[in-house]
C-alpha cells in the first residue's frame, strides 16, 4: 500500500474496469472497520455494498464512469465489517494503466445523516417529488444506456472498417501484400500439421509497363482492377487472391497439389488472354509452387523449407516464365536443379 495515500484526506480504493479492487488506503480501510489491505485487494467491490448499492452502483455508477470517464459527488453507502451503513459521497475518475482501465475512488465520510430524507418521508409532496424526481433520472439512465449502447456500436462498426481497409488494397478491393502474407503463415502451419497440400501462384502482367506508356495510367489502374475482378470470381471460397505489388497478384490454393495448381493457373491464364482488357489485349505470366506435407504427389515437405521459400520458389517459377516467352505457366519443381 502506497504510504502517501495513507495522508489522503479521506477513503482511496481503485477498481479494475470488471469492479475488482486494486488497491486502498489506510483511511478507506478504517472506514469499514478492515484491518488489512489483504482483506478488500482482490476482491470484487460488491463484497462491501449491500443489495441495493449494489443496483445503483451498476445502474448509475458504471454508466456515468463509462460515458463521462468520471463521477463527481455521488452519494453512497458501503457496508462496514460490522454489517453498517457507511455514508460517503463518493468521487470517481477513470484512467489508463498499461493499456487496461483504472477508476480511482475517493470517498468522504458524511458525518450527517440525511436529515432531509427523514422531512422527506414526513412530507407527501416532497415524497411526490422525489418520486418524480427518481423517474426523470430513470429515464435519463435509460437514454444514457441507449446512447452508450450505440457508441460501441458505431466503434465495432468503425473497429470492422478500419481492419477491412488495413486488409485491402485500395485500387483493386483485392486483399493487399500484408494480409496475404499472414493467410500464408497460417496455411503453411495448417499443412504441416495436416499433411495437406499448398500451392501458390504468382502473375504478373506482361508488358505492362507498355500499357501504362501508351494509353495511360488511367488505363493501367483500369486493366489491375479488371485483371482483380477476374480472380476474384475465379477463386474458390477457401483461396486467396492478393496484389502483391504493381501489376503483380498472387493467388494461394489450400488443398491443391501440383497437378490442381497448374490446370488452375493456366485456365487462369487462358481465361485473360481471351477477355478484352479496354484498348488493349494483356497476357500475364505464372509461377507455380507446390508444398504437400505427406502427400505422394510432391513428397514431405523439404528440410529448411519454410513459408518464405515456398514463395521465392514460385518467383524463381514466374521469371522462368517472363525469360521463356511470357504468357506461359511454369511449376518451380519444373526448373532444372539448382535453379
């Protein structure tokens, strides 16, 4: 316990965002008649309010904490170790400690006791009016719930359209280079464990540098997004398909094997060498790759071979390609060894 809290001029707890109590002083500890930090620290704050703080405190405390990140002089009883009433108000401040929430509490004693609610009590009209006055504040506690409910809502809504726009690609509506290469991670790991079979293809636009010099970038762009629609509609619900860079796209294909992944690749390719491109008829180049984990096609996986050769392998397949003639498709275990 934190020495200088112990001079505080009244009773410090804090409370983890879930109610749990992470720390107090000695003056909040003589309140309730504890003799021990150990005897509160840990333990949820529920453990000393009665059944109806209990209510207020979710109903009124945690909604204002929540919407304002504060809660300024509230009136509230705890239960002391002898079973009393202890009447604070109680003042509250939310914060944040190694990236979890933190609401630090004071509360002070009220050495008077409500005298007013006894007048209160004695007076029909002022009884009418706290009722009236209890309703309002119902309604208002409904309004902030409501408003508090649409906020998270519009932050999952705003949370799921920041994560799709860090996952694409801005010109095509392809996934973009990070998010493949985590899908790759993981379907790499997938097939060691299985046993199943990966393969990846990579294309490349031929000429495409050509087609930006004649006609135009606003061309070029047009060719990536008509050369993305049609591998998006190509693929299978468990492929992948991303730009990889400039005018260079990748498709992944779990639970293909070699034989699989090249009839995809060149329908593929025979597919955009037939569709009209704008002014201009493309071809595109492939390399093909192959890991199949147990599978008598390829064989295990190789010593050392990892989700980046895998990779690098279909590169080395995709210039064999471009050096061969272009708008062709060549599998990396085709090359000659040492290539």
């Amino acid at each position: 316990m934190d020495s200088h809290l112990d001079r505080v001029p009244g009773g410090y707890f804090s409370i983890s965002e879930s109610g749990f109590v992470r720390s107090v002083n000695r003056n909040f500890l003589d309140m309730l008649g504890l003799g021990s930090a150990e005897e509160l620290v840990g333990q949820h704050l529920e453990s000393v309010l009665s059944v109806t703080n209990k209510m207020f405190f979710h109903t009124y405390f945690y909604p204002q904490i929540q919407l304002y990140g504060r809660v300024d002089e509230m009136y509230f009883s705890f239960r002391a170790a002898d079973k009393q009433k202890v009447p604070v108000l109680l003042n509250a401040m939310r914060r944040e400690q190694s990236g979890e929430g933190t609401i630090d509490c004071i509360a002070l004693l009220m050495r008077k006791r409500l005298e007013y609610e006894k007048d209160t009590l004695r007076s029909k009209r002022e009884l009418e009016d706290l009722y009236t006055e209890t309703r309002a504040l119902n309604g208002r506690l409904e309004t902030l719930h409501a408003e508090y409910e649409r906020k998270q809502q519009e932050l999952m809504e705003m949370n799921d359209r920041l994560e799709t726009l860090a996952s694409t690609d801005p010109l095509t509506g392809l996934h973009n280079r990070r998010f493949f290469q985590s899908c790759l991670r993981s379907e790499w790991a997938g097939s060691l464990n299985g046993g199943g079979s990966l393969s990846l293809l990579i294309l490349d636009i031929d000429h495409f540098k050509k087609i930006n010099d004649t006609y135009g970038h606003p061309v070029g762009d047009f060719v990536l997004t008509e050369l993305a629609r049609l591998l998006r509609e190509q693929s299978g619900p468990q492929d992948v398909c991303a730009r990889f860079g400039g005018e260079e796209f990748v498709v992944l294909l779990p639970g293909r094997g070699r034989s699989e992944a090249v009839a995809a690749a060149e329908h593929i390719r025979g597919l955009i060498e037939a569709a009209a491109f704008g002014p201009h008829r493309i071809t595109v180049s492939i390399g093909v790759e192959t890991s199949a984990a147990g599978s008598a096609e390829s064989g295990s996986a190789e010593a050392g071979e990892t989700e980046e050769s895998l990779l690098d392998r279909a590169d080395l397949a995709l210039y064999a390609s471009k050096t061969g003639g272009r708008n062709r498709v060549t599998h990396a275990r085709d090359l000659p060894p040492g290539d």
